[in-house]
C-alpha cells in the first residue's frame, strides 16, 4: 500500500463501467468499454471532480476561502471549480481565455448560474502569463481579506493528478468484480492530469496496464514532456522516487484536427453516430476526438493486440450545446 494525500469526496464514485456493444460490433470488431466518468455528478461532473477532490483538500487545509482558476471560454474545468465552490459555501474567481464577444451558453453559461466571478483574458495573455495574471488576482483578493488557493489549468498538477491514481485502483477493482482485464485504457489528454496519475499508480502498483492518451491540443513531445512534469510534482507528495521514462508514455498524435476546440465535420458526425447507436453524448473538445481517434486506430489495424479496450468518457457534456449549429439534421 502506498499513501496518497486526503481528499474531500464530492463525486460519485466509483462510476460504472458499460460495454458499447453496437459501436463495438458495428464500427469497429473491438470490445469497447467506456467508464462513466462523464456520471461523477451533474454540475461537478467529468475528471475534473477526481482531481478537485485532491485539489480543494489542499485549499481547504490551507484555509482557503476562494479558489482562482482557469481555461478556455467553455472550460469543463472551471465550471467544475465553480460548483465545487459554492457546495463548499467559498468563493470562485475564473480566468477564462477568449478572442472575443461570447454567448452565454454552455460552461460559460453555468459559470455564472453558479456564481463565479470572472475575468476574460486574450489567448495571448493566456499563453504567455496566466500564471502571473492568477497571482495578481491572488494578491488583490487578499487584500480584500479573502485567502485565496490557486489551482492550475485543469487542475494538472502533483497534487490534483491523484484523482487518476485513486480512478486507476477503482478500474482494477472493477476488473476483479467483472472478472476482466482490460488490454489498453485510452483517454483525451488536455493538460495531462488524467494519464498522469493512471500512469503513475499503473507504474507504482505495477498493475501492467497499457495506457494511451489521444492529445487534443499541441503534440506528442508537448504531452510527453508535460506528464513527465505532472508526474514529477506528484512524487514530492508521496515521497518516493522512482524511475520511468517518457518512452512509456503512450501518445496517440494525429487526431488534434483543426486545432483545440475547434471541430471537423467528420468529428461532429462521429458524436451523432455514437449518440444515436448507444445513448452516449461526447463532447466535442475531447472526447469525440479522442473516441474518433481510437475508433480510427482499431480500424486501421493498429489496436489488434487489444480485445477489451476501456475508454474513460471524461465529461464535457455542456461544451455541445454551444456547437449545436455544427449540426445537420
Ligand atoms: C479536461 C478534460 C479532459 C482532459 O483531461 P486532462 O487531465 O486535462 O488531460 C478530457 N475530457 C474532458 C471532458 C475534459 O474536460
């Protein structure tokens, strides 16, 4: 046994696991599963709840009373905070990225039903400082008396990766009961945070599981280099050294598309195809990629080693509802 940090517990867990049978036997030959982390709750849904349960232990043991976060305009993450924020009866204070005049729709939309204050900075801004921008933030509001605790985007850090460790324990647990042993477990990769932490307990428990991060976003060096980080951070918490390399981390690049959050119609056609066979909405930010791409994979035949393919829905359910124009009925 190993000991990780504590937690508070705000998601549902542990979530179910379900076989996709008419995707598995119509598109692709392949037993997938898919494991309903899009179920950790309906405002605190999706990954991010796994890792704000770490995250937001942290702030509370700190005596925070407001937690500063960031992300896109649509960002899962950051509405994630702001709910977690009010059930906790603190305060939230988002950093979101954008380039222009937004609809209130969707995540953006929830941000403010939840009540979290919010600050718009440009994609530039974004890129190169937001950081500074959230310690600024950090310092204004303490002035204002308030106790603030900065989570980094997507919560991907040492110590929020520890939803995806405890997530890893729960998926073998879950073998055991369902009497099988998954061949691959294959995510979106956004900021890292998921596969960092199955990686690391699949690593440190030595369960042998191969694991495969679809990026998003960037590229294949990006994530390598950004998980090894992650990783790095979340050994100082668990005071243990041990060896990997980057080599092990499994990236599957090619799927990014037009770029982050922005869709091709074979995307948008893929999320329709999959509703419509198995009651089962993915976003169009992550997980439809990331599921179109695994999809691809096995059909090109490079998945052959794998029978039983465990696919964790990572959420993003309210990303759709400002792409609904992308649509054809
Ligand atoms: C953030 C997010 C991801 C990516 O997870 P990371 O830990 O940031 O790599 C995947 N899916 C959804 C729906 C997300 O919101």
């Amino acid at each position: 046994m190993i000991n990780i940090p504590g937690r508070i517990e705000i998601a549902n867990l542990p979530t179910k696991i379900e076989k996709l049978e008419r995707l598995s036997s119509k598109l692709v030959g392949q037993n997938i599963f898919l494991k309903r982390d899009d179920q950790t709750g309906t405002e605190m849904s999706g990954n991010k709840v796994r890792k704000l349960e770490f995250s937001v232990k942290e702030a509370l043991d700190q005596g925070c009373d407001l937690l500063i976060t960031c992300g896109g305009i649509q960002s899962n993450h950051a509405r994630a905070t702001a709910a977690v924020a009010a059930k906790l009866g603190i305060s939230s204070y988002l950093v979101l990225r954008t380039d222009g005049e937004e609809e209130i729709d969707g995540n953006y939309f929830l941000d403010k039903v939840l009540g979290a204050k919010i600050r718009f900075i440009t994609p530039e801004e974004y890129r190169e400082k937001r950081m500074e921008i959230m310690e600024s933030i950090k310092e204004e509001l303490s002035k204002e008396g308030y106790n603030p605790y900065i989570i980094p985007e997507g919560a991907s850090n040492g110590i929020g990766t520890f939803g995806y460790f405890k997530a890893m324990e729960e998926i073998v647990q879950q073998e055991k009961e369902m009497g099988i042993k998954f061949d691959a477990i294959v995510m979106a990769v956004g900021s890292g945070g998921t596969y960092s932490g199955l990686f690391l307990a699949n690593k440190i428990m030595g369960y042998g599981a191969k694991i495969y991060g679809v990026n998003v976003s960037n590229d294949e060096e990006y994530f390598k280099n950004q998980i090894e980080k992650v990783i790095n951070e979340s050994l100082f918490y668990i005071d243990k050294t041990f060896r990997f390399s980057k080599e092990e981390i499994n990236i599957i690049d090619g799927y990014v598309g037009r770029g982050y959050a922005l869709s091709r119609s074979e995307e948008i056609e893929f999320i329709h195809e999959v509703a419509k066979l198995e009651g089962v909405i993915l976003d169009p930010v992550y997980t439809g990629k990331a599921m179109y791409g695994l999809v691809n994979e096995i059909k090109e035949g490079n998945f052959k080693k794998h029978n039983n393919i465990l696919f964790i829905h990572t959420g993003g359910l309210y990303g759709l509802f400002p792409k609904k124009d992308l649509f054809s009925f």
